[in-house]
C-alpha cells in the first residue's frame, strides 16, 4: 500500500500543485499574524484544473507550513498522496462541488468568529458598511448580508449536509460559521478568498463592538 | 487612445512622481501594519509641484503596493497614464483646489473611524488631549476640534460637495470621516499627513474607549 | 563551591541541553510578541534525557534570551553549574516528579491569566470549544475542562505543596493559574507545551469577553 | 551664538553620549512597537556620568530615531550643542536633580496611562500583582503602590513643581501620569527604566480592564 502510494505521489504532484502550495502557505503565514490559527487550528485548500485539491494535511501549525504539510486529495476526498488531510476535509469538497468557479477555501479559527457564533446564535447580519464592497458581486455599502452559524459537530458528513440543506434552501451565501469553532470561506483563487475572509473578520469584529460583547 | 495614453505615460511619469510613489509605498506598509486598510480598502495620493497627482489605482491591497499601483491624473481627476484610479479620486482633488497647501491626502478605513462614525453620529469632538498638539497649529491640550462625519454615498461628486458645503459654512476642519467607512485626513507632505492619521486614531479610540462602544 | 560548580558546568553541559536551550529561547522569542511575558517575567524550563532540568536563570527578559541565561538543575532544583533558578523553580520540579511524560513547562504572566484569576476565584472552565481538541486527550468540543487557580505564595514549596494536593483530590489537570500572576502548562516537548499554552491563552480570552470583564 | 555652540558640540559629545543616544534609539524603537508613542509624542532622556544629560530633540518620531535627534543639556536643561530639547526638558532635569542614582527617564504617551488619567483622577492604585516585583524594591506581591496623576499643563517649570511638592509631602514614586498625556518613570539604567514602563503598562491595563473603562 504504501509503494503504491508513493508511486501515486510522483505520479500526481505536479507545477499546478507546488504553485498553488506555496499560495497556501503563504496564506497561512499571513493568517497567523493576524492571530486566527492558534495552535494547529484552521486548514485551507486550493483546486487544481483538473479538478484534484492541494489541502493541508491534519494537525501541522498554519503559521509555518511547509510544502510537505499540504497533500493532494480527489474531488472525493480521498487522499492520492498517502498522507491524512485535515478531519474537516469533506466540508472543502461539498463547496468545491456545489462551486464549480471556486478555487479556494480558507478556514481560520479567529476569535471574531468564535464570539460572534456565542452571541448571535444563527446568523450575523451585515449592513451599512464600505468594506462590504471587498466581497464578490457586492456594489454598494447599502447592502444586507447573512453570514449563516451552524451547530459544531464531529460528524463532518453531517454537518457538510447541513450547510448544503441551507443552501439549497435560502439560496448562496459567502461564508458560514461554525459554532465554537470558526469561519468557512472561499473564492476564485487563494489571493481572493484571503481578501474575502481579511473584510469579513474586520466586519465581524464590528459587529462585535457595536453589540455589547466584552471585546 | 490606449496609444495617446501610453505616450503621454512617458511624458508624464518623471522623479517627482516616482519619489512620491515610493512615499506613498512606504505609508501603505505602515498602515496596513496597524490594520487600517483591511482587504483592497483605503486609497492614498500626494500632488506633485506641477499639480498633477499622484494616486493609488482602484482594487490593490495598500499594505504591499508596487510603483505600478500608483497612477498620475491631473487636478480635475483625469487619467493621465491610462490607468483606472480609486472610485472615490474627486474627493482627493476637491481637497487640492480648496487647500493648496496640502500636497497628500490619506484615507484609510480603520475600525476606529468605522466605530466612531455609528456611535457619535454627526461629529467627534477631541478636547483636553496632550496628543492634539501633533495635528497642525494646536499649541496646547486646552483645546477643542470636531470631526465631522459625512453620511456614505456611492455618488462621489455628491459627496465631495457635501464636504465643500460643510467647510464652507463650519470653516477649515482638520479630516473628516464618511460613516461605516473611513476618516480622511491630509497635510502638506505624506509625513505630515501620516503623523496626523496617527494622532488622529490614536484620539478616536480613546474616545471610544471612553463613550462605552465595547472596543 | 564555586570551583566545584564551574567544574561540574564542564561536566553536565552537553548536546542534549544545548538542543533545549535553544527550544526554550525561541519559544521565549513568540512568547514574547504576543505580550505573554513583560518586563522580566515568566520562566520556562525543559527535561533532558537524562533527568536534569534546563531551567531559565532569574531576572532575564524572556523575549531576547541567550544559551548563557538557561542553566541546569537536577530533579531536587539544585542548581548544576552555580547559577541562580527562578524563585519558582519548585513548581516546575514538582510536576517533572508527578508526571515523568512531561519534558517542557511554560509559565508566562500573560494578561488573560491574571484577569481570568481576578473574574473566576477558584477555576475556570472551558466547553464547547473546537480548540479544546488541541489540548492532549481531548477528542471533541462537547467537553468541560477546568483550570484551578490558586491564590499567589511568595513561599513556593507551600505553593507547590497546594497544587500536588489539589491534583491528589482532583485528578489530573492540563494546567493551572497562579491569581494575580499567571498560567502554568505543560507538555511531552517544548513544541506541545507553546501549542497548549496558545490555546488556553486564546480560549481564556474568549471567556473573559464572554463573561464581562471590560477587555 | 552659533559659533560658540558649535564648538561645544565638538568639545562635548564623546563616547558616553553615543551609547546612550544608541541605547534610547533601541529603546524608542521597543516602545513605539508597542503603540506607545503615536506621531511625534514622548520624550526619553539618559544622565552621562559627568552630569550632562543624553535627551531627544523635539518633534521626532520616537519609532525612528537617528543618533542626531539625541542633544546634549547640561543638569539645568542648557542645551549644549545649539539643538532644541524637548518642551519638557525640565521635567527630566527635576527628577535627575531629586534622584542621584537615576541614570535614564522614559515618557511615553501609551492609551492606558491616557485613558487611566481619565478614569482614576487622582492616582492609580495598584496591588497584589506578581508583576509588582518587576519594580525595583518590591519582593512580593502583597504589596500596594501609588501612581499619582497631575493635571497637564503647558506651564512646564509649573508642572515640575507640583511634582516636587506632591514628593516633598507623600514621599518617593516610582512614576506619576500627567492627565491626557502620558506616564514618566525613571530608572538607575535605560534598560531598567524600560522595563519599569512595560511592567506599568501592563498594570495599568489590568486595572483599565478591571474598572470598567471600555477597552
């Protein structure tokens, strides 16, 4: 098995996946300065063109990562490389089915978010602000975005479900949060779905201020 | 047109715009470590003596700018290079014909104006600061300046000539800020001006800290 | 005596501490820039192999430790090489005798801890986290975990004797809180015990935003 | 004048003055990394062994010094290098005048020290803090110490005088707050005098936390 496996691993590995591994650590290193990946939390993927996933590989510190620490999985979630992606690993594939233009997710454990999921309980609600603009297909600040909070759960099939079920049901949405736990992101490339999460963070916080948590 | 605009391009561009580029460069970095300009939010410019300006394009992150990401207009905001210039230019050059002293303007969206502009509504009023006399022409803390807030709009030379009106029924203000946005400040060089932005956040949140937004 | 020791300094050092040495340096290098050790406080220590203890010298800025400021120690505290410990040495040789699997402890004085000890008296616990599965053992964010806190002794070997009790009543504990001063935690390695302690660091904060301390 | 000073310059800086001027250039760049002296704010001074005092000119950034923005003054604040001092040089001649074995004064214009001035009136109490023993001559934290706050005044020689009088009537400080300014503290060196001031600033957070100012 494992011969098999690194025969995968020099068959797979490929300039699309080192290109888009460097874009993911260098993400994270970023991320990390901001404070959003405490110990080993977070994990983050990029798609490939051919439809196979660069992901972090489970438990390694997202503020200095290495190329070895990101792994290759299919569109399936099953690893092509040998090595164990991040527990989450189903939640990035269910977006990148539902999103065929996404080719990046992000997913830090920031404070921000872990408040926000305590003291809003089922949505955070957007409006009124200039840096809505920073997120896709938004024009003008005189918008109203939900931000969706979901259940934590270790039963990640079923929690996948739960956000697809919400979707399906109250149309797109940007991003979602997990309760205790953190936000989901993505977009067109790593470099957006970074700018993305940066405005959503600031708003978050916001938000915080403005409704009487003690930050 | 796009030939027209690539002469005048190597017309225009000469060491005065290159050492004001590089100023402005060096600002970005500085503000986007305090985390004033999340995601591609802020713009920058500064007015060269022959009064044709210097100005950030529309849609660059402000904490890694290159020369490239700075463009040339001329004091009515027309492109000078071919370049697409922030959406909200008019207000840097509305503040060039009212003060020809001033040669930069910066506009940041920190979190403190962002703040200050939900819980005060109309104006933040800065007295009793020993930290006052580092904006221009205070002498000492026993003193008293208001900020104005301006309502957002995504119709620019609505907006600019909302601030025009203000100044000239309230007299010279120091910045202003435009609500869940941003402050704009200004002064005669990039230093100066980067100086005033630091007093000026510095104040803000103070005054938040002490009128009970939970910061 | 002091011959003695320079003597035995000859003897003891060897790979193995200065390996350490260098873990406890970097550590107290992202200790410090998070604002985990002020002034000269905290200390950190680290077990070699062999069962002597690299502990840092008194008095010494964590953030910008060099080879000379860790020394050694044996199992009873006694200093090896005729340099002075930290005060607080016999807490770190007391969890060493409890539990042989622990080779690092960190003790920084970060702002969170001493608040923490202020708001919660005797404990504080923390539930329902997605981070608490950073911390060893635990598996899911349904758990409660709760950190003792124990009021502040200038006499450390009735301090160390009020922790060993409070573990031979209560069971085992990931960490603990000295009131008014800081956190103590622990780990297999230097590496383990800096990602327990940005854990708990983070999920203290969380609490004390949640719980109303004006942070 | 000029003449007569220029000479001076050449007479008196000597190898005393340049590393003290490089250890308060070290030190402004420590202090401004924590946000403690936003624009040009904040002065340090450093006393040589011949009396003469090592102190930063006026309307720099503490952040960026440059060995030529460190002057010379004599013990009665007489520049002796033809430079401009600080507004508030005699405030450092006073305490260097009351205190022989204070070799180095910092001034700061931190938020906390400003916000605390707001909050307290007149003195910061502080207690029970292990980190009280950062401060030189305290051995436990079972100890209580006063920071009294002045009212700011632009009268400086004024202000200098309500120090010296609150000292002749309540005994030694180890720092006081000038209201809506900043905090000065002292030490026998610029490396204890600084972590005099981070321990401060630490202190004077907790209780901004613990007493309801909304930071």
């Amino acid at each position: 098995m494992a011969g098999i496996q690194l025969t995968q691993t020099h068959m797979t590995y490929h300039t699309d996946f080192f290109a888009l591994a460097e874009q993911l650590i260098t993400a994270g290193r970023f991320i990390d300065s901001k404070g959003w990946v405490p110990a080993t939390s977070g994990n983050f993927s990029a798609r490939l063109p051919n439809g196979t996933i660069a992901i972090t590989v489970s438990g390694k510190h997202k503020g200095c990562l290495q190329q070895d620490d990101i792994m290759l999985i299919d569109a399936d979630a099953i690893p092509l490389d040998g090595k164990t992606p991040s527990a989450e690993t189903e939640l990035h594939t269910a977006l990148y089915k539902r999103y065929p233009d996404v080719h990046a997710i992000l997913h830090p454990h920031s404070m921000t978010a872990t408040l926000a999921s305590r003291l809003f309980k089922t949505e955070v609600i957007l409006q009124d602000y200039e840096l809505l603009k920073a997120l896709p297909g938004i024009k003008t600040h005189d918008t109203c975005i939900s931000i969706p909070i979901f259940a934590n759960d270790q039963n990640i099939p079923r929690l996948a479900a739960q956000v697809d079920n919400y979707i399906d049901q109250h149309g797109d949405i940007l991003a979602y949060i997990i309760a205790g736990h953190g936000l989901y992101t993505w977009g067109h490339s790593v470099q957006h779905a970074l700018r993305y999460l940066e405005a959503l963070d600031f708003l978050l916080l916001c938000e915080l201020h403005l409704h009487g948590v003690k930050l």
